[in-house]
C-alpha cells in the first residue's frame, strides 16, 4: 500500500499541528488521519469542512444520518465504524444504528430522520438538481432550505473522507473494532 501511517515527525511539516490537534482530541491518532496526512490541504481542509458542517443547522443525529448515508453509499468501513460510535454516544435508538448500516435499508425507523436519508441520496443521485418535489418532501419534515443547502455542505465533507479513506486503504481503528 502506497499509503503509510504517518507520524507527526514523518509528515509534511503542514500536517503535523492538525495531527496532534486531532490526538489530543480523540486520545489517539486514528490511521485515516495518519494517512490522510500524506496531503496537508486534504487533511485541513477535510478538518476545517467537517467542524463547519459540525456547526451548522442540522441537528446532531440528522448529521450522523447524512454521514451514515453518504459512508454506507461509499461503503468506507472506516467512516461507518466512526459514525456508529458517535451515534452510540448521542444514545441514538439502535434501530436506527443498525438500519443505517444496511446500505440498502428502505425506510428508517424515525419518519424525519428518513427525511434526511432520502434527500441526501436524492441530492447527490441528481448531483444537486432536485426535483421540487424532493425538496418539498424534505421541508415537509419541519426542515429548512437553510437546511438543504447544509446537507449539501455534509455531503462534500464526507465524499471528501469517504473517497480519501478508500484511496488510502485507512483501515479501522481498534478503538472503534466494537463498532466495526
């Protein structure tokens, strides 16, 4: 694999503060990270994008959803691992969790949170040319254009790790093998 691990004393000098930024906050150096690394823009800018759409006005589980989404869409084990964990934590129903996993899962179990699933598939389906329908669909759930336009802004972050993950074979993490 063309891809190793980097550390921050191996890494291009302008990955080396974001990977000890992102060790300091998780406790460990995921291998996505380490491997990602190799591109100091893709690393900040894949930080940088991810705690803007982190910030923005879905709420906490719409966001896993949009993630969930897009990994199991890109299939990137990596991500689908990462993102049962953080569901995990916000004591998401398990049956969401597990529906989220099957890229294939037809409905989910929360109407509204199925909203988000839909319109993400729709959006990146059509690559942005929703129908008004679509749309009027994923406002009918007590979402926002504010909102469409954010899930628009979740998907680039995320194909970003999903398309750097696969490329660089991350593989998953033990701290996240429980969630793999």
């Amino acid at each position: 694999m063309p891809f190793p691990d980097l550390t921050p004393e191996t890494a291009p000098p302008g990955s080396r503060r974001a990977m000890e930024a992102v060790t300091e906050r998780l406790g460990y150096r995921p291998a996505a990270v380490a491997r990602l690394a190799a591109s100091p823009h893709a690393l900040d800018g894949f930080l940088k994008i991810s705690a803007i759409f982190e910030s923005c006005s879905l709420d906490p589980l719409s966001r896993e959803v949009l993630i969930m989404t897009v990994a199991t869409r890109n299939d990137c084990h990596v991500c689908v691992a990462m993102h049962t964990a953080k569901l995990t934590s916000l004591d998401a129903d398990p049956a969401l969790i597990a529906a989220l996993r099957s890229p294939g899962s037809p409905v989910l179990p929360d109407e509204r949170l199925d909203a988000v699933r839909r319109f993400t598939l729709e959006v990146i389906a059509s690559a942005g040319a929703v129908d008004d329908a679509a749309l009027r669909g994923f406002l009918a759930y007590g979402y926002s254009e504010r909102n469409a336009l954010d899930v628009v802004l979740g998907i680039g972050a995320y194909t970003l790790s999903t398309l750097a993950n696969r490329l660089t074979g991350a593989p998953v993490d033990a701290q996240l093998a429980a969630h793999a």
